[in-house]
C-alpha cells in the first residue's frame, strides 16, 4: 500500500466530487483518478462506487474512512520519530559514569540531555576500567570517564578540564597559600585512591612529581573520592583531588 496515497483518500472520501478533491489537494483529476486506483488495487478492494452523477464510498471505503485519520496521525508521527533517531535523539542510551563525576557538571549535562530529549537514558555506574570493558562488550553506548582513552577501537572526545585541588585540614599552614608548588609537600603525606580505583589521577599524580624531581609519602586507599575528603579530616594527610 502507498501509504502518500491516504491524504488524497481523506480529501476525496469528504467530497465525494473528484473535480473539487484534485482542486484541494493541487492536483490534476487524472492524477488523482491514477493514485485512488493504486491504493484500491493494492488493497484489492474497491473504496468508491462510480455513477454517472457521482461516486459514493462503499462498506470499505467507509471503513477505511474512519482508520484513515489515525493511520495519518501514525505516519506523521512515525516520520517524526524516525528523524528523531537519526539525530540520535530517540530511543535507548546505556550511560556508565565514573564515580565522581555524579556530581555537580555531570549532573547537570544529564538533566538537561533528559529534558531537551526524547532518548530514555540507561545509567551505571563504573570505574573506567569497567566502563572500557563494557564498551568494548556492547553493554554501554557511551562513558563518561576521567583521563586520556589509549583504545584504538573507541572513539573519544574530551568535554572538558580541571585543576588538581588540595584538599587540607580546616588548620593547615599551606591552606593560607593562593597555589602550591609540588615542593610544599615534602614534609606532607599524600592520600591518593588506590590505582585500582583510580588509575589515571594516581599515575598522573606521581608521574607528574616525578617529573619535577620530586618523590612524596605516599598512601594509597580503597575509598570513594567523597570518602578522602573523610580520610583529610581524620587527619591521615593531604588529599589531591579533581576540582570538581
């Protein structure tokens, strides 16, 4: 069935009058004597009766008649849905999030993505091991995770920055200080997450001391980033952590 040939069935269906249907729709009456005769073929059955004054719907015209507004109402909604998803807009997408990304600019980006479109949104959360993992399995469509992807496989795009803060007890000296130099923390003890949790801030924090010269106390834990705020105020050291 053409489904372009239901509009012309609604207009003529209405006016019974080939001449003032073709005339509405923009259309020779040929033309439209052509497309009410395809959509009768295809449906093997006939929806007009012919007389020398007039046509008149038959019982399966007027059944057509009452469904045909609805099918319109789906074919317009379909075609709508479907620019939709070919916009990436509409249907399911399975999100992992790191940890601490939960807060603040990543929550934000989704409740705004959740009001500005019709996709119904998966979300997990993960450590970015897991979230490669899970893309490289089809599990995900997408990660939002911390630190350069080495994957050749998978495509990536950096949204945006931030600055490593120290996080310092309430009393601390160095909380007087507008910025610290890697040198401030020689006497310090530095709390970093466990690379297992955290690979890419723990490599990148000791890697990037090292490359200044600089070695520190270091000890590792298995806790949420929130969680080292914890350890901080327990007094177990400093705590270097992403500003967000």
């Amino acid at each position: 069935m053409e489904l372009l040939d239901w509009p012309e069935f609604e207009v003529l269906a209405a006016e019974l009058n080939f001449r003032r249907a073709a005339a509405q729709l923009r259309i020779s009456q040929p033309s439209l004597t052509r497309r009410i005769r395809r959509l009768e073929n295809r449906v093997g059955t006939y929806r007009f009766e012919r007389y020398p004054n007039g046509i008149r719907l038959t019982a399966a015209g007027e059944l057509f008649q009452r469904r045909a507004p609805w099918f319109s109402r789906e074919l317009s909604q379909l075609k709508a849905d479907l620019a939709k998803a070919k916009e990436g807009v509409l249907g399911r997408l399975a999100v992992s999030f790191f940890t601490s990304l939960s807060s603040d600019i990543c929550r934000r980006v989704l409740q705004e993505f959740r009001q500005l479109s019709d996709l119904e949104l998966d979300l997990c959360e993960a450590s970015p091991h897991q979230q490669i993992q899970a893309l490289r399995q089809g599990r995900i469509d997408l990660a939002l995770t911390v630190g350069p992807i080495a994957d050749i496989d998978l495509n990536s795009e950096s949204l945006w920055g931030e600055q490593l803060v120290a996080v310092l007890p309430a009393d601390h000296g160095l909380g007087a200080k507008d910025a610290l130099e890697w040198s401030d923390f020689a006497d310090e003890r530095l709390v970093l997450r466990a690379p297992n949790q955290d690979h890419w801030v723990a490599t990148y924090i000791t890697g990037l001391a090292a490359s200044e010269g600089h070695t520190f106390d270091i000890a590792e834990y298995s806790a949420t980033r929130e969680n080292m705020v914890g350890l901080v105020r327990a007094g177990f050291g400093i705590a270097l952590l992403p500003e967000s």
